[in-house]
C-alpha cells in the first residue's frame, strides 16, 4: 500500500483545512511556512477538488497565495468547473424533460443529487451524471440518447453508457447495484420507495433512504478500488443539511440489513474529523487508505481487492501469475460491456479478446506496463494485509 509519505502529512492536513473553510464559510488558516503549494496542487487534483480550493484561496490574503502560475492552474480548474456544471444541469434538465414527456421513470442519483448539498452546486465534481431507470423503457432511453447525438458506449446487465462531445456522460442504471454484489438484493425493489410526484415521472429518494444508498455507494467503492476523500465529503455536506431531518430508528434498522453499522459511524466521525474544523485525522489507517486511494480507487487497491475476496471464497490464494492472466482473460462479463455482439456468441469469446487487446494495441494506443508490479501482488502479500486491517477497522470485512 502506497502509504501517505510524511513530508506530505502536513500538506494533506492544509487541503483538509482549506476544503473545510469552503464548506464552512470561514477564513482559512494561513499556510504554514513548509506548506508545498505544488504538494497541495497535486493532492487536489488526485481527489478532483482543485477547483473547490480556489474558493478558499480568494479568502487568503495576497502573501499567503501559491506564485501566480500554480494560482492561475486553481483558477482556471474553478471556471472551468462552473461551465462543466452549468451545462451539464441544462442538459440535464432538458434530458429528464424528454425522458418525463415519453413516460418512462427515472430517479437521479449520486452526485446529480448531492450537489444541491454544497455551498455552490459547482463545487461538487462529477465524471458522470447517474440516472435509474425501468428496465421496461430501455428502448426508449436509447432512441431518445442516440437521436440527442450521444454514443452508445457500453450496455451491459441494464446499464446504459452514453457519451457526447464535448464532456457529456450519462449513465442509466436499471437497477442500483450490479447483482454481483452482495447488497443487491436489498436494492432490488428500490422503485417501491421511489417518491413521484403527481405531475411527473421524474421521481426521488427520500432523505433517509438517499442516505443508506450514499453509505452502500461509498462502500461499494471502498470494497473495490478504494474511494477519495470527496466521498467522504458528500456525507459531511448532507449530514451538515439534512442530519436533523433523518429517522435514526429506520436508518439504524436498514444499515444492519446491509451490514454497515460500524461503517456509518466510523465514516461519520471521520467527515467531522477531516471538515468540521478541527485538527483533521490522516494517521489513522482509515483515512490513510482513503487519502491514498485517488477519487474512485487505484488498480492496485482493486486487484487486492479482488484476490482477497476471491481467497475468502474459495480458501485458496491467488498469485501474481493469477492475477496477470485475468488480466490478459478479463471476465465475459467485461468482454461483453465492450462488444455489444459478444453477448450472443460466447463461444467465440477468445476472438473477443483477441479483438480486445488489438484495438487497445493499433487504434486506441494505450497499452502500458507501467502498473505490472501491481499485478504481481499475491493475496497473502503485506500491501493485501493493510487492505485487510483497513476494511476491519472500516468495518467493512465482513461484507467482503
């Protein structure tokens, strides 16, 4: 596990502060004087929150402020924020408008939702906006994508993924989550909570329920590759708006249904910890393995991940050698998110991969082995133990 280096310790616990200055609408702390504003910048970046910094930097007096080229960098990513966002909730909006009008159910989630949450909508980034629908209406959905000029990329198990230049993407999820995973059942019949109101098929999750499913989210994330510390953010910023509104008794019962008691609590206390003003925890094994996992994980973190689970299962380690040739034989499943015929023609799955690789190879060019020690690492190796002790401290180890 690439564990926060010490040097940087001081420089996570400013960008920690910074955020919470935003969040909070205080002035932030002036820098120390070993602050590394290019170690800040970076930090930022790998949790997609460079541009939420600038709102804290405007409040800094002129001698505290990074030189003017690593400023011009925080600027230019807080505009350029504010044009993602107000474009994307116009599309958006006319999106829904379109799905509402043709009858078909829908139900944004995710980040779509949270960032109402926040100060300024903008400051919630998003690769993606994520929208439930009815499977029933799947045809639709991709007439009504296709003919708005967006690109069919990936359909698989109800998921639709579509893209347009230049920045749009949407992903249309049937069900919440993938039947895979071990939670899906108790997602399974989520439209029976689904608030519509009368005028519109444009429905919502209530307070409580949208909660659970950030909780099951995060998880989720936390049980693959690892998630960020804007996850993390999203629970402080909706516990900070809504904590009064929320029915503890309903709540507590559903979490013990999923099995993420332990979990809330210990991701409530750090969201406090890290924004709520304070002196921010980033020693913990908790938040070290957020801090180190980028915004949605590492591959490093998801192959362990995999390996462990796997182990678990089975009783029996995976190797490196393993892991290198489910690299080079992914999953049918995956085969099939790439190549829509796939799913009729299992038996040529070989030709598949073969398709696969040599697109990656000739046309798409971005094939490296920059990462290949990750995929060296056995299950009963020292960096596949600190994921363990952090999914036990996280609470989360018995889900795996």
């Amino acid at each position: 596990m690439r564990r926060a280096k010490t040097e940087y310790s001081d420089n996570f616990s400013y960008l920690l502060q910074l955020l919470s200055s935003v969040l909070n609408d205080t002035k932030p702390e002036k820098p120390a004087v070993n602050t590394d504003w290019a170690s800040v910048y970076s930090l930022a970046e790998y949790h997609s929150v460079t541009g939420m910094v600038y709102y804290a930097l405007m409040k800094l007096a002129p001698e505290y402020l990074p030189d003017t080229e690593l400023l011009n960098e925080f600027r230019n990513a807080y505009r350029e924020q504010i044009i993602y966002e107000a474009n994307l909730q116009v599309e958006t909006d006319r999106l829904l408008g379109e799905l509402d009008r043709l009858g078909v159910d829908v139900v944004p989630v995710k980040g779509f939702v949270l960032k109402n949450d926040y100060p300024e909508p903008s400051m919630r980034t998003m690769s993606d906006i994520d929208i439930l629908y009815r499977q029933e209406y799947r045809e639709e959905v991709i007439q009504l994508f296709k003919s708005s000029g967006y690109t069919l990329r990936h359909d698989i198990e109800g998921q639709l993924d579509f893209v347009k230049e230049p920045f749009y993407h949407y992903e249309l999820h049937s069900k919440l989550l993938p039947s895979t995973k071990t939670s899906h059942a108790y997602f399974e019949n989520i439209w029976d909570k689904v608030l519509t109101p009368p005028d519109t098929r444009v429905g919502s999750l209530s307070i409580n329920d949208t909660y659970i499913y950030m909780l099951e989210h995060l998880a989720k994330h936390l049980e693959g590759g690892g998630a960020g510390l804007r996850l993390i953010m999203d629970v402080y910023v909706f516990l900070k708006a809504h904590s009064t509104e929320l029915d503890s008794e309903y709540i507590s019962q559903e979490l013990t249904k999923l099995r993420l008691t332990k979990f809330c609590g210990i991701i409530s206390e750090l969201s406090k910890s890290w924004f709520g003003g304070g002196v921010p925890d980033t020693d913990s094994v908790a938040a070290d393995y957020i801090l180190c996992s980028c915004t949605f994980g590492t591959a490093e973190n998801s192959l362990l991940q995999s390996a462990i689970r796997e182990e678990k299962r089975t009783g029996k380690k995976r190797s490196g050698l393993s892991n290198v040739f489910r690299k080079v034989f992914p999953p049918y499943s995956f085969i099939c998110s790439r190549f829509e015929s796939a799913k009729n023609h299992r038996l040529l799955y070989p030709f598949y991969v073969f398709a696969y690789w040599f697109k990656r190879a000739f046309k798409d060019r971005n094939i490296t082995t920059a990462n290949l020690n990750y995929y060296m690492e056995s299950s009963d190796s020292a960096k596949a133990e600190y994921i363990r002790k952090a999914m036990d401290v996280l609470g989360l180890d018995l889900r795996m």
